[in-house]
C-alpha cells in the first residue's frame, strides 16, 4: 500500500483478497461468519494500523475482538452508517496520535490547522495562554510538579471552554479558539480555577509563605508568589497565517511580561508600498530632518524583515534624494540580504555617489557573503579613496580568492593613493583586511616587509595574531610581553587553535604578563581561555592568585578558562578563593558559581572546602555551593562502590 487515502472501504468475501493499491482510513466487514475466513492476505491487511470494524453479533462477537476487531457492527446497519463510524474511529485515532502524550490536547499540526481556519480564515478569537514563572518553578518543585501543573491548566481550559477548540503547544503553552462573551468568561474562569488549584502543587512550607524562592532567568535569587497564568487574545486581521498569528501573541506577552516588543519602524508610515514617498513628504514637510529619515531607513534593515527590502530599494533607486538618505538604504539593503537588494546594490557600484558607491561596497559582504569576491577587486580600482578601503576591508572578510596578494601589494604600495594621507589609510584598510583574512602565508609576508609606521597602527598586530603564523605570533607575544599597548590589545585576535605548538608557551607566559600588569587583562585572559589543552607550568603558577585579585567581567573570563582548560585547581586555591568570597570581595555571582561547578566535577576537591560557602549571606552564593556540594559526594560516593566500598547500614 503505497498511500492513505482519507476515505474508509467495505471489504465482502467475494472481493479480491489482495491489499488495495491506496490503503484506506478504515475499514468495514461484512458478510464474514468468522476469523477463519478472512484468508492470509486479508488477515495480513487487518494485522496494520488501519482500524477495522465487522458485522457480526451473537456468538462470533467475542472471536472478532480477540481477531483485533476495533469494534462491532450490529447485521442490518446500513453500509453507509457503518462506514460513517468507521470514519469517525479513523479520525479520533489520527487526532490521539497528534495529541500531546502529557495532557492528551491536539497538538501543533491540528491547532495550526484550526487557527488557520477559524482565526486567519474567519471570525474566531485564537487565546493564547502560558504559566507565568513557570521556569523557576519547575527548577524548584521538580519536575513532576512541573508536569502537574501543565497537566493542571490544561484540565482548567477543557472544563471551562466546553465545546471550544483547546491545543497544547507545548511546555506550559496552550491555545484557544473561540468567540463572543461565553468564550471570555470561560477564559476568566479557567485562569481563576486554577490560580485557586495550583497552590495544592505547593509544599506547606512553600504555602505558608506564599510562594518560593529561587533564581530567576538572570541568575538572580528571589521571591516568587503562586503560579498563575498570562493570557493573549489576537484576532486574524491583518495575519498571513498561523505562524505571524502566533508572532503577534508572542509579542503581546512580552509586552505585558515587560520585556520591549521588537522594532517595527516603518509601522510609522501609512502601507509598505507608501515608505519611499512617506518619508520624502516627511522631510519636505518639516516633520522629519535628513538624520531622522536616515535613523528610519537604517532601523528597517537592521530589523531584517524581507517584506522592507522593496520600499528601501526603491529609496535607494530614487537619485532625487539626498546621497546621505541613498548610503542609508544601501546600509539597511546589506542587512536585510535579499536578492533584490544585491542587485541594487550591484548597480549602485556605478551611483555618482561616492557616499553611495562606499556603502555599496561595505553592504555586499552581508548580502552576497564570498560571492562578493569579484565586485571588490574591481572596487579597489575605484577613482574615491573611501571606496577603495571599502572593499579592501572586505576582501578579507569574504575571504576572496586572491585576497591576500592584492590586500599585501595594497600594503606596500598604497593602493595606489594621490596623497601621503590616503596612501597611509589605505594601507590601515587593507592590514584590516588581513586581519579579518587570517592568512599564514599572509601573516608571514606581511612581517617580513613591515616597516616602524606600519607597526604604530593596532592593524598591524591584529592581522599578525590572526594569521596564526609561527613567527607572526612569536613577534607579537614578544611585543605583547615587553608590554607594547597596541600588541596588548590584539591578544584576543589571535585564533589560539591554529597557532603552531612552539607559539603557545610564549604566547601563554606573554598573556600572563599583561594580566598582571594589570592592563589589557580580558584581551590577554580571552586569548589564553582558547588555547586548546591544559596550561603551561608558569600559566598555571598564577591562576590561583588571579582567583584573589580579579575581579568583574575579568574573573568572569578566567572562569572559563578554569572551565575549558580542565584546570583542577588544589585545596589551598580553593580554600582562598572561598574566603574572599566570604569576606565580601567583588566576586559576581556567575563567575563564582562557574568556578564551584569546575571545581565539583574536577575531582580535585572535597565537599568539605565548601562548608563556610554555605553559610554566605547571599543566598545565590550558598546555592552555588549546595550545588558544588551536591556533585562532589556523588562522584565521591560513585568512587566508594567502584572500589568496592558499600555503605554499612549499622553505621550512622
């Protein structure tokens, strides 16, 4: 049976016995006294999914449903009502396997299917209702709490919306699907039912104080009252389908959770087709500067809806306007990346406008990615300046073919620049397009021909410690270490996964230096977290004093070096570290509880290094250690039974 048809079928004894060549939604039986005559092929057809249903009564009924039978035909029932039932079995059995297994609701196919036919197609109101804080409560309760109070809303809508659409998106999302005054009162009374039912899910020391506490989305430890819901209802004006059906709700429960919807600026103008002319009538009027109309443009691409990429190029298009409001709509043309606005963009290479011809040329990197290769090396013969260094920035960004040698004769020679001034930045465009390249080969050239008013420009050394080169990077470790500020500050270009193993000693005791000099530190740490495995013995010397004195987003940073460089850090390390946070130094919250976390499924540590962190005043402090705790005496457990120590029940 190659396909489903969406009808069901009448089998007879005289029929072939041959499964048909569509397979049906169901199927009726009649005229057969009993299992035994049905016949291998047929028996073979009844063995599927497909749900059959028989005439019979008396004493073969119960032969029947031992056969699988899902369901009995009284003799003398028109064929057509038996078929009728047949059909209704087959989709009550579709709408169970597309029923969310927790709550047994429909799920996604058939909502989409009802939203579209109800809400975008007509009149309905879609509601769409989720847990308020739920998150926190699942982490605190656990997660059969968590399944009981889905389980619990989804009851609540059901008894409460009789005869209307309910669906379980999933997780804690419900939709629904009605319309006039008893749709809403039943919504009200679903959400009060179970504002009054979810506080059972609570523990009686939880009930007592009126709800729990625990970390937000933030990391940050608080209060939370009782589970209660947030509801939206939207209507299908103005929606395409279910999908920007469900964006709108989705933006309206942002809204009212306080979060800021997503940018819409050309909501300001009247209609899509009407934005070119809305916004010329607006500077004419005095409404809007050129500034403004330029903020406008620019906000619609970085918003990257591909329904704004006609108006904007249509904008681009106009010569009428100013070249400023043109280089904008090429701008938001590179963000939205359509295949119209790469066009227009292809044509802009000619505009008069260098303004327009510039951006142009920065703009095609975003919306034609290496494709753009060809149109910049033809660019960087343009007659402007600014338009060279344009598309020697991203020539190296798309990493065109043949990049490199056009980027290091742009180097040495400038590009061919009229003064002294564009020949010294086109030289800077093109060192940061090698930057962006990452050539070995590159790197390598680019040192052997460096002069002292190449190496005053930051350019310089981030293409150095991006090319990954040998002796590019053992140049700038030097440089790094003798503590030259713009080598300091290229640390965090290099791509440590690429360097040769002769580099990363050097590099790893030059990034040590800067971190204690207290300068550059989070370049020089972001490099170092990134070499690939264990650290040196001089990097490793220091980490631990570094867990005593950095601090903010730098202790954040060595974390993750902590983390990713399976740093087992020793008991008198851990022992200090937990002091200072003890004593009130400025240690943050995630990079302490990153730390304990490393240090938990090391293995290095014993539980009780923790003990005074659990009595912290913060309470996000001693659940970090809890949690430390808590790892620890599994693995030391886990360690006991593997060498073969088992707990002694008269001990204790």
């Amino acid at each position: 049976m190659s396909r489903r048809s969406d009808r069901p079928a009448l089998i007879r004894p005289d029929d072939p016995g041959e499964s048909p060549p569509v397979s049906p939604e169901a199927l009726v039986l009649e005229g057969f006294g009993s299992p035994d005559d049905l016949g291998e092929d047929r028996r073979r057809l009844l063995a599927g999914d497909i749900p059959w249903i028989v005439y019979s009564e008396g004493s073969t009924a119960a032969l029947w449903m031992e056969s699988g039978a899902w369901g009995l035909v009284p003799p003398g029932t028109p064929v057509e009502t038996a078929l009728g039932m047949a059909s209704k079995l087959a989709s009550r059995m579709e709408s169970s396997r597309r029923a969310s297994p927790l709550t047994g609701l429909p799920g996604n196919a058939e909502i989409a299917s009802v939203l579209e036919r109800e809400v975008v197609s007509g009149p309905g109101t879609a509601a769409y209702i989720d847990i308020a804080d739920f998150k926190p409560f699942n982490d605190y309760c656990g997660f059969e709490a968590g399944d009981a109070a889905i389980r619990l809303l989804a009851m609540c809508l059901s008894s409460c919306l009789p005869g209307f659409f309910v669906g379980h998106v999933g997780g804690d999302d419900f939709v629904a699907v009605g319309s006039g005054e008893r749709f809403a009162s039943g919504l009200e009374e679903a959400r009060a039912r179970f504002r009054r039912e979810v506080i059972s899910l609570y523990g009686e020391r939880d009930r007592m104080a009126g709800g729990i506490e625990a970390l937000d989305r933030d990391g940050v430890y608080r209060s939370f009252g009782f589970l209660d819901t947030c509801c939206v209802t939207v209507t299908g004006s103005g929606c395409r389908d279910a999908v920007e059906l469900a964006g709108r709700a989705g933006e309206e429960k942002k809204r009212l959770k306080g979060h800021s919807p997503p940018a819409r600026p050309w909501e300001a103008a009247p209609t899509l087709e009407d934005i070119p002319r809305w916004a010329a009538r607006s500077l004419e009027s005095g409404l809007l500067s050129e500034d403004d109309v330029k903020a406008f443009i620019e906000a619609c691409g970085v918003s990257r809806d591909p329904s704004m990429e006609t108006p904007v190029r249509r904008i681009l298009d106009d010569r009428s306007l100013a070249p400023g409001i043109r280089k904008s709509a090429a701008a938001a043309l590179g963000r939205i990346a359509g295949p119209g606005g790469a066009g227009a963009l292809m044509e802009s290479l000619m505009d008069s406008s260098p303004h327009v011809r510039t951006m142009a040329v920065e703009a095609l990197p975003q919306a034609l990615g290496a494709g753009a290769g060809p149109l910049l090396h033809r660019a960087v013969r343009d007659r402007s300046t600014w338009v060279r260094r344009a598309a020697l920035k991203g020539l190296g960004a798309v990493r065109a073919e043949g990049a490199a040698e056009r980027l290091l004769e742009a180097v040495s020679a400038g590009a061919g620049g009229r003064t002294g001034l564009d020949r010294e930045r086109e030289a800077s465009a093109a060192m940061e397009g090698l930057a962006r390249l990452g050539s070995r080969e590159a790197g390598d050239a680019l040192l052997a021909s460096s002069t002292p008013a190449m190496r005053r420009d930051p350019w310089f050394w981030k293409a150095l410690a991006s090319s990954g080169g040998e002796a590019p990077v053992l140049e700038l470790a030097s440089h790094a270490g003798r503590l030259e500020p713009l080598a300091c500050a290229a640390l965090d270009s290099v791509d440590p996964v690429t360097i040769a193993d002769a580099s990363i000693e050097p590099l790893e005791e030059a990034c040590a230096a800067v971190v204690d000099s207290g300068g550059c530190v989070e370049p020089a740490l972001s490099c170092l977290s990134r070499i690939p495995g264990r650290p040196g013995r001089l990097l490793r010397s220091r980490i631990g004093d570094w867990l005593c004195t950095l601090g903010g987003r730098s202790l954040e940073i060595l974390a993750e070096l902590i983390e990713a460089r399976r740093v087992d850090l020793r008991e008198a390390e851990v022992a200090r570290f937990a002091g200072r946070i003890m004593s009130g130094g400025p240690v943050p919250t995630s990079a302490a509880a990153s730390i304990l976390r490393t240090v938990a499924r090391s293995g290095s540590a014993r539980p009780g290094w923790l003990r005074k962190l659990l009595r912290h005043p913060r309470v996000e402090m001693r659940m970090a250690a809890s949690e430390a705790v808590s790892v620890m005496l599994r693995n030391l457990v886990a360690q006991g039974r593997e060498g073969g120590v088992e707990d002694d029940p008269d001990k204790g």
